[in-house]
C-alpha cells in the first residue's frame, strides 16, 4: 500500500478484531501487569544460568539453613543450597509444566472438539460420553491416580496434567462450532464445495480462538498448580532438580528453625497463577462483544 | 418430576461405565508385568504365578474388566496390598474424615464468599468492589498447601494456639476436633470462597439489572429490602448448585491438606496408596470419587430444576 493511501484510510478504517481486543486489553492494568510478571518470568527461566549467583543443585555443609543475606538473598536451604537460585531455576519446571501440559491438552483436545462438533453424529456421541466421564474425576485426583500409574517425574506429570487437562478443551471447541457452523458464511463456505476438514480449520477454528486462547491462559494456571502440587507429593520434579513443590515439600519440616524456606517458593507460585489469571480474565474481557470500548 | 429423575439416571449410564473403564484401564498404564510389580520385593517366581492367578492377570483385559466391574457393582474393591484390609472398608472408614473436612470448608466458603460477593456487587465500582476482587483472586491464586504451610507456621510454631496435625472424630471429642480440623477448613475453603465470591457477584449484577428490581424499585420499596428480599432470592439460586458441583472440587483439594495436616482422611489414602504402590487403593479412592461427583453433579442439576420452574417438564 502506498504511503498516500494509508494516511487516507487512517481515520476509517475499521479495526480489525484483534487490534481492538489489543487495545482493550492495553487499558487494563492488572492484564497488563499479568502480561508483565510472565514475560518476566520467561525471561527468567530462559536466562537462568545468566541471573542465578549461585549453583542451585550444589550443596554445602558450611550454609545449612542460613537466613537471608547479601550473599544468600533468600537464605539457604537444609542442604546448604541458595534458595535465591534454586526459584531461578524452579520457574523453569514450573513454565514448562505449565506451557507443555496445556500444550498437550490443546493438541488433543482441539481437533478432537472439531471432529465432535463437525463429524459424523456417532463420532460425537462417543467423543462426548468420553468427555463427560473424565470431567467427572476431580482433576487433580486423576492427576495423581495417572501420575501413579506412569511412574514419578516431571515428563509424566506433565503428560498426566494435559491428559486431564484435554476434555476441557474438547468441550469448549464442540461448543463453539456448535455456534458457529449454522453462521451463514459457514454455509456459503460449504455450498461451494469445500470440504470438511478445511470448513473446520479455515473458518470454524479462528471464530473458537479468542475463547480458546483465554481458555489456554486460565488452565496454564491450573496447570501450574497442579504442577506444584505433584511436585509437593513427590510425583513431580524429581530431586535435586529444583522445583517450586519440591521445595515446599522440604521447607514443612523446617518451619520452626528456616521459615523463609517455605516463604519464597510459595510465593513464586502465587505470582505465577496470580498473573495467568490476571491476564486470563483481562483476555475474556477484551474478546467479550458485550463489553464496550 | 420422577420421569426426570429416571431420565437423568438413564443418561449417566455411559458415563458410570467409561469412568469404570477409564479407572480399571489405569493399572494397564503400569510398564513392565503387574504381577511382578504386585510382588514387590518378592522375586519367587511362584509367588508372582500365585498373584497372577489371584487377580486374574493370565486372562484376556476385558475378562479382567467384567470379574473387576463385577466385583464393584458387589461393593468389592478389591484388597490393599499393603493394609491386607478390602478397599471398601478403608475407604468406609476415611471417607467419613474428608467429608467432614469438606462440610466445614463448604461452610467457611459460603459465609465468606456469598456476602462478599453481594457487597461487591451493590457497591460496584467502589473502593469495596475492588478489595473483595483483590480477596477473591488471592483465594484462586493461592497454592493450598502454602497457605497450610503459612498457617502452621502462624498458629502452631509461633502462637501455639492450634496443633499442627493430626485428627481427633467429633464424637470423641467435638472441641479438639474442631481445634484439628479448623485450619484445613480454612485452607480447603479460602479456595472456594474466591470461586462463590466471582459467581455470587456476577449473579447479583444480573438480578440488580433486572425489570423485577426496577418494579420493585419504582415501587418505592426500601433498598435493603429490594437487594434481599428480590434480587438475592434470585441470585443465589444458581450459586448454590455452582456450590454443589464446587464441593467435588473439594475432594481434590483434600489430598494434599490432608497430606500437609496429617489429617487420617480420603486424601492421605491415595497418597500413602500412590508411594507405595498399592494400586487397588488409588483405583478404589477415584472411583469412589468420581461416584460421589457425578452424584453431586445429578443433585445440582435436580435442585436446580426443583427451584426454577421454568425448566420444569
């Protein structure tokens, strides 16, 4: 495009949905400070080995449970390890858990929810039934029950939380190309002949995107949590490898003597699922139609 | 009204058999042979013939299902491995400790977060509005078992007011059961009450905006009385079964409370199950759980009809 013509059209031009979801979600501090704290810290986790002073898995018997210092920020730990560099280390466990467990539950849970709400009748019958039958375990008692079953580590805790974690999104996507595909241009799409398959990704998936990327960010929080949580049982990250549980899990038994101990991890996790949900309920209120502005 | 009740039974049958499935399928997620995992230390190859053949592992999966599903709809769960107790009774004797736990915490969330939630939403947009926001998304954002750990930490290490574990049965003695059980209450609850609180508001904002509200407004009715007697009837009604379906979620914030209080329930069974590898025990716990949620699930869904007529048949 010209130069000329795009100061022509720069005054009514209509915003493109995105744009303007981008702009309400810019007036939004607490989104925005959501958006913040999880650049941060994925900045944080990327750059580990650059930020964190000490070495997080080395252990010294000469700083046993040492409180907080200029030379240990956090305090150390009943090993003699800085705890400072051991929550560096810990986003790294926690993001992954959360990003690749979510990122499980989409690749599943999305094409499923297509074909549940685009395929043939029995295909959703069956999909649904499945659906409804793992909703009705308590997420994380599944979790757990999966993680006990695949054996303890941070691979299949992460594996059993997106297992869990994946009929929340097949019902979701079925729920949305139930709306959309009685949409006019649905119908002009396939009284032209197209197939299937491309109807559902070319004009059915970007209509379910702003409800699925808000969904995404809402279960990276959970995801986290229960993260933490298998971590804290031991199901999780396995030692030495930090891990904010983990963490946790060790501070109990020193509560009386190294308090700090357990003060740091689990605000770690709070930050983290305080800003996922900051930014997940600043999502939904930028892609909601009804809202103005 | 009973029609419904039967119709909503009919459809939860798929469901009930693929939560069954689904559960039974677990123990086939174990690498290497079951029979030897069973055995444990034992190496004797005729112990873990014996185990096979008592358990049935010689046979094809889906006969293992039936002799399984058999057992289960007799209320035979199976036997611990570890306790050499059934499964039922274990979880006879644990599950009566969470639902006690889960009651409490029900009843903490519910008289913090539904009057939260409707002074958040009559007073919109004020300086109210906002700390019951900034609570509720500290109730959401919270890790349970950090706030347990925090709590302890106040309370029993530095106040030495509650004891930091254990479990004592309101039968024995109510007092010091309600001294064990008050800080995983709290723990388990401060997570709902953020969900009741979001639900109670939104739900109070719709009633507020509604014709009903205006009438009974315009009809120069006292403002107590139109945000009590019209809009909070109508509000709370789906909050309370949001409240049903919430007391499942319970059961699963129970497992690490308990694990962090000591506390001798449902959640602490599943977890001693898990390390030492006593699966029948974790099989048991999930479907016992699953039942009591889907259970739930028909009750809010019945209640809910009970109290909109509307959706009455």
């Amino acid at each position: 495009m010209s130069g000329a013509t795009a100061i022509v059209n720069a005054g009514n031009v209509p915003e493109t949905p995105l744009r303007r979801a981008w702009r309400r979600l810019k007036a939004r501090k607490a989104a925005m400070f959501g958006l913040v704290v999880i650049i941060a810290l994925v900045l944080i986790a990327i750059f580990a080995p650059l930020i964190a002073p000490h070495d997080p898995i080395k252990q010294s018997w000469t700083a046993v449970r040492k409180a907080p210092s200029a030379l240990y920020w956090f305090g150390t730990d009943e090993v003699g390890r800085d705890l400072f560099s051991r929550i560096i280390y810990g986003a790294r466990a926690s993001l992954a858990a959360g990003v690749i467990s979510v990122g499980i539950a989409v690749a599943l849970g999305v094409p499923l929810g297509l074909l549940a709400g685009y395929g043939p009748r029995w295909v959703d019958a069956i999909l649904s039934r499945v659906t409804d039958a793992m909703l009705a375990s308590p997420f994380l008692i599944l979790a757990i029950a999966l993680a006990a079953f695949l054996g303890p580590s941070l691979t299949n805790a992460m594996i059993a939380i997106g297992i869990t974690a994946t009929p929340i999104f097949i019902r979701l996507t079925r729920g949305q190309v139930l709306a959309v595909k009685v949409e006019d241009y649905v119908e002009s799409a396939r009284a032209v002949g197209n197939p299937r398959w491309r109807i559902a990704v070319k004009h059915i998936l970007p209509n379910v995107m702003p409800q699925l990327l808000v969904q995404i960010t809402l279960t990276i929080a959970t995801a986290v949590i229960a993260e933490a949580s298998l971590s804290f049982l031991g199901l999780g990250q396995q030692p030495p490898s930090p891990s904010w549980g983990s963490m946790l899990n060790s501070a109990q038994r020193f509560l009386t003597n190294a308090p700090w101990m357990a003060i740091w991890p689990g605000l770690a996790i709070f930050i983290t699922v305080l800003s996922f949900n900051l930014l997940g309920d600043g999502l939904r209120d930028a892609f909601d139609p009804r809202e103005r502005g | 009204m009973l029609l419904l009740i039967a119709r909503r039974l009919m459809q939860l049958i798929p469901t009930v058999i693929i939560v069954s499935m689904m559960i039974f399928g677990l123990q086939q997620l174990l690498p290497g042979d079951p029979a030897t995992i069973m055995a444990g230390e034992e190496r004797d190859p005729e112990v873990i013939e014996q185990i096979r053949k008592q358990y049935r592992l010689d046979q094809p999966i889906p006969v293992q299902y039936v002799y399984w599903i058999k057992g289960v709809v007799t209320g035979d769960l199976g036997e611990s491995m570890r306790l050499k107790e059934p499964v039922s009774t274990l979880v006879a004797q644990k599950l009566p400790v969470t639902l006690q736990l889960a009651t409490m915490a029900m009843i903490i969330a519910i008289f913090i977060g539904v009057p939260a939630g409707i002074v958040s939403a009559v007073k919109k947009g004020t300086v109210w509005d906002y700390v019951v926001n900034v609570i509720s998304l500290w109730g959401i954002s919270t890790p349970n078992f950090w706030l347990g750990i925090l709590l302890i930490f106040l309370f029993s290490v530095h106040l030495g007011w509650l004891p930091a574990s254990g479990y004592v049965s309101p039968f024995e003695d109510p007092w010091q059961s309600l001294k064990t059980t008050i800080m995983p209450a709290f723990v388990l609850g401060n997570s709902i009450a953020g969900v009741l609180m979001r639900h109670t508001r939104a739900a109070m904002l719709q009633a507020l905006s509604s014709d009903y509200v205006r009438t009974a407004r315009a009809k120069g009715l006292n403002e107590n009385r139109v945000i009590l007697a019209h809009a909070m009837r109508n509000a709370l009604t789906p909050v309370i079964t949001l409240g049903a379906l919430e007391f499942g979620t319970l059961l699963s914030g129970a497992v690490l409370t308990e694990q962090i209080f000591t506390i001798p329930g449902f959640g602490k069974l599943i977890v001693d199950a898990v390390f030492n590898r006593d699966y029948a025990v974790v099989q048991g716990v999930v479907l016992v759980t699953s039942a009591t949620y889907i259970l739930l699930n028909l009750l809010a869904d019945l209640g809910y009809i009970l109290v909109n007529p509307r959706l009455r048949p």
